[in-house]
C-alpha cells in the first residue's frame, strides 16, 4: 500500500507517477546489464544511448532549432547567473537585464561581481514585482538581454516574451521549462535546472546559440565555458547520470501527453481550477500577481484574514496536500502546478478553498 499525496512544492516538485514507476521498474538491472544506471561508466555505450537520445528527445519535444545546441551542466540555474556575463558579454560591450523578481536580481548581481556593464531595461520592482512590465523598450547594441519568463515568487509569467531589438534575449526558464511550447526566434539561449518541470535537481539543461562561442575570453577556464560542453557533447567530464536518464523518462511522458502544446492546454485548465475561486472570491482570497500576467506554474495568493494563513496550511495537509506556504517575500500561499501536477490536485485544492472560506467567510 502507498499512498502519494498532492504535493504542490515549488521544487525540487511532484514528477508524473509513471516516470517514478518506470525508473523503480528497471533500476536494478538496467536493461539486462546487472547494473543500476547510476552504477555504470558514463562512457559506457548504455548510458550513451541514454544520453543520445535524451537530447534529440528534447530537440523534438522543444522544437529546438538547427542553430542550437542542447548542453548538459550543473550547478544549477544559479551557476548560469554568473556564466551567461562570463561568456556573452563582449570587453566594452554592454548587457541588458530585465528584472522581474529575486531571481531576476540574483542574476544582476552576478555581472555586478564580473565587472560587466549593463542596463537594467524594466523592472517591475515599483509594485513588490507583481505584474509583467510592458511594453518594453530595449536600447540598440545589447550584447543580450537577460529576462526570467517565470517568476516562481510571485506567480508572474511572461505570456510571450518581448522583443529584445537588434539582440537576443536570455531567458531562465527554470519555473516554467517545457510547460508550454516555446518561440526561439528571438532567443540567444535558455536555461533551466530539471527540479520543477523535468526532473530530479542536479541537472542544467542550456540550449545556446552556437554563434556565442566566439566571444568566450581567453582567461575562462574550460569548465565554465560553454563550448567546451559542446565540443564533447556534454561528456567532457562525468555528467550527473541518474538526471540524464530521469529528463529522458519525463520527456518520453511530455511525448505521450501530446507534447508540449497539449501540456499547455492542461496547465491552462489546472490553473484555471485555483484562480476561479480567488476570482470569485476577491474579499477573501488575494491574488498576488495582475490578472494578465498570471503564472500557470505557481499561484500565489494571500487570505485577507492573514492570522487564518498557519489553519489553512494544517487543513490542507490533513487532506492529503503539502507544499503551500508561500515564498517569504511574498507571504502567504502559493501553489506550484507544474506538468505533473494532476488536475485532481488543483480540483482538490480549489474543493478545499470553498470549503476553507465557507467554515471561515
Ligand atoms: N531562477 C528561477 C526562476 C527559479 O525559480 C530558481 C529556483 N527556485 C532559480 C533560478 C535558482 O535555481 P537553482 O536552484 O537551480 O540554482
């Protein structure tokens, strides 16, 4: 007996009970081999075929175009904070950075230590980040533009992304990686660590145009420099195994879903559950992030009787719930729906809303 709860963890997160099934099913003896695939060299033609296919997986789930390539890192999001200055920014050049929230700022800070120059191009800081600046204006000559298309804190999403000019933009996908399909025309590069939407943490999937290469600086050592990963497909050194294979899992699941445009349409019906019943219920439910600009990864939402918010956490976890505290910037609630959050989730939490307002309304 087993029982798995609905567990709303802005990430690491919920991942689809079918992948975890399949990872258990063959982790002792991996494809015949008597090995788990954790166990087993990384240069090995086993994992290599795991790692082979993982990338075109994703190349075709993500409609990723011929410019690109697809790398493997780690250190997480956070690590590319400090590469993307390292590697784009050209000597007497100039960046862009769009700031929409703390890990908007996290990255900022990063090119503050560098040394590089940049301009902040809009910000939403003026109203505790709650809404999505635009339109917005980029100046010309930006060697990129920086920008994070989900804010996780506080439940903001870029519908589209903006239109960065003459450059390109670089976008930290973490929150809301492969939730929906993705225009690249106007991207340089994007990135994400696996632990919300495709993953255990431990992995940084970067898909980069190849044509960055070319500014990368002579004192960059090789590990923190993008082609290096590319030159040897992402094996340069021993690459974090167990992600790889668990990103191939949920990636074979995006595919069985209908891919990502069907995984949009889901994640559209899940959030909807949520924010009807703090629509309808604006006195006492108060939505943080401008209707428009609405995260369909992380809802967040403060009760207009905050003393009632530790209650509404002990109810929830008595009904089989957990993960809704929300981010301390921001207070409150939140709850974060990624892919794999079922929409039995969001039916249940927005059940347990009605019924939470109706014992305390
Ligand atoms: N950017 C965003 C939008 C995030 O949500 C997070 C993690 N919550 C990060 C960056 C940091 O990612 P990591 O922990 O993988 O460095």
């Amino acid at each position: 007996f087993m029982k798995r709860i609905f567990n709303f963890s802005a990430g690491p997160a919920t991942l689809p009970l079918e992948v975890l099934t399949e990872a258990r099913d063959e982790f002792l003896d991996f494809q015949g081999s008597g090995m788990s695939i954790i166990e087993m060299s990384h240069r090995g033609g086993i994992f290599q075929k795991v790692h082979d296919e993982s990338m075109a997986r994703l190349r075709a789930v993500a409609a990723i175009p011929e410019r690109f390539d697809i790398l493997y890192m780690t250190g997480g999001a956070s690590t590319q904070f400090a590469l993307i200055p390292m590697n784009l920014a050209r000597k007497g050049g100039k960046a862009g950075y769009i700031n929409t929230g703390v890990w908007s700022k996290k990255a900022i800070e990063q090119a503050k230590i560098l040394g590089v120059d940049f301009v902040e191009v809009a910000s939403s800081k003026d109203q505790n980040h709650n809404y999505i600046p635009s339109p917005i204006n980029v100046p010309a000559g930006l060697d990129y533009v920086h920008m994070t298309s989900n804010n996780t804190i506080y439940g903001t999403q870029f519908r589209t992304l903006p239109n960065p000019g003459d450059s390109k933009l670089v976008v930290d996908m973490s929150s809301d990686f492969l939730s929906r399909p993705i225009d690249w025309s106007h991207i340089g590069m994007a990135y994400a660590g696996l632990q919300k939407n495709a993953g255990p943490s431990g992995l940084t999937v970067v898909i980069i145009d190849r044509e960055y290469y070319e500014r990368e600086k002579e004192e960059t050592p090789s590990m923190f420099r993008y082609s290096t990963f590319a030159k040897e497909q992402s094996l340069y050194n021993t690459p974090p195994t167990f992600q790889i294979y668990m990103f191939g899992l949920v990636l074979k699941w995006i595919e069985k879903q209908g891919g990502l445009t069907a995984v949009d349409a889901a994640n559209e019906k899940k959030a909807k559950l949520i924010y009807d019943v703090i629509d309808a219920h604006p006195d006492f439910y108060l939505g943080h992030a401008r209707k428009e600009d609405r995260s369909l990864m992380n809802v967040t939402w403060n009760l207009a009787k905050q003393e009632l918010t530790d209650d509404f956490l002990k109810g929830t976890k008595a009904a089989s719930m957990d993960g809704l505290k929300g981010h301390r910037s921001v207070g409150g609630l939140r709850a974060s729906i990624y892919n794999a959050m079922p929409l039995e989730g969001c039916q249940a939490l927005a059940d347990y809303m009605k019924d939470f307002l109706k014992k305390n309304g």
